[in-house]
C-alpha cells in the first residue's frame, strides 16, 4: 500500500485531514524509518513521538520490544480510530508486509480490514526484526 493511499484512509476514516492526528509529512517520516532502518537515535525519537501521540489521542496504543543490547526489535502502533474500527470490524483480519526493502531488513507490516460497506479500515502498523511466527503472533 503506497504511502499516499494510508493517508487518504486516515483522512477518510477521520473525517478530514485536519481530524488525522497528525500531518503527511509526519506519515511519510514515519513509514521512511522502515526504508532507511531503525538505529538508536531513530529509535528513540519514534518512541518519545508515538508518547506524545498520547496526549492528543488518549487511545492511541503503541508497544515495542528491545533485544539483549537494548536496540529497537518490533514496534507495533495504531490510533484511536482505528483501534475503534477493530473491535467492531477486526473480525476479518489481512496484514500486507514489505518484504525486507531498507537497510536494516525489518518488514513494515500494515494491519487492514474492511467496514460494513466493503471499504478498508487500517488497523495498525508494525516494523518488525523477522519474520517469525513468534514475531506475528506478538505483532497480533
């Protein structure tokens, strides 16, 4: 899914550009992290981002996990309207991933659905180190 049709879902799922929680070019920075890789201080500047996420979206959720040597492994996040449109549309569950397509190897997943009238609803997001069905049975 290209960059440009996630945002027009976020606007159209919101209700307006202006009711997304965030700018394009906030969506276009983040999903660049799985192009160019996640080192520390990406690391450390998504996650202080997706904390301050919090304060506007009180639903917003994010989850990670750190390796033995403290670097970023997976990073899992999603906004309230989307959250909200899983539990009344996350029956039915599809998950599309790069494969591998930056320095660092780490798929981006997205997590989609689809509404009542057919249209899709994303889920939520998630980079990820492997590929493993440990790794996607945390990512779910």
């Amino acid at each position: 899914m290209k960059t440009l049709e996630i945002w027009n879902l976020f606007v159209h799922q919101n209700g307006g550009w202006d009711k997304v929680g965030c700018t394009k070019k906030d969506l276009y920075n983040s999903l660049a992290v799985g192009r160019r890789g996640v080192d520390d201080l990406d690391a450390n500047t998504k996650l202080t981002f997706l904390q301050s996420k919090l304060d506007i979206d009180p639903e917003f959720f994010f989850a990670y996990m750190v390796d033995e040597e403290s670097r970023l492994t997976h990073l899992f996040w999603a906004n309230g309207t989307s959250r909200f449109n899983y539990g009344l549309f996350g029956d039915s569950l599809a998950f599309d991933s790069t494969y591998k397509t930056n320095r660092c190897q780490m798929p981006l997943v997205v997590l989609v659905g689809s509404n009542n009238h057919g249209m899709t609803c994303v889920f939520g997001f998630a980079l990820i180190q492997n590929e493993t069905a440990e790794t996607y049975t945390w990512v779910l």
